[in-house]
C-alpha cells in the first residue's frame, strides 16, 4: 500500500515544521496585542439569593 510508505511525506512533515518553529512562530509571536486585558475592578459584585418555588 503505497500510502503507508513514509518516505516522502515524513520528510515533508518534518521540513514544515521546522520551518514554523524557526521562521514563522518568532514572527508571529513578535506582534504585540491590541487588546490588553485590563485590571479587575476590587468591588465585590452584589448578589441577590434565588428564590426556588419549591422550597
């Protein structure tokens, strides 16, 4: 079976991924993110409790 046969294909697998890991992902990972998160607010949120019908 001509699909089993890792010859070209693992080859190919191994170059793209070399290839992301060393070009692409330092490129990638340079850019700087638009959307910071931002502090959290300290103040407790006020909850009120559920009532249930059935207790």
């Amino acid at each position: 079976m001509p699909q089993l046969n890792p010859n070209p294909w693992f080859s190919i697998m191994l170059m793209t991924w070399i290839t992301f890991l060393l070009a692409i992902q330092p490129k990638l990972l340079s850019f700087t993110q638009i959307n910071l998160p931002s502090t959290k607010h300290t103040s407790p949120h006020k909850t009120t409790p559920w009532t249930w019908p059935w207790t």
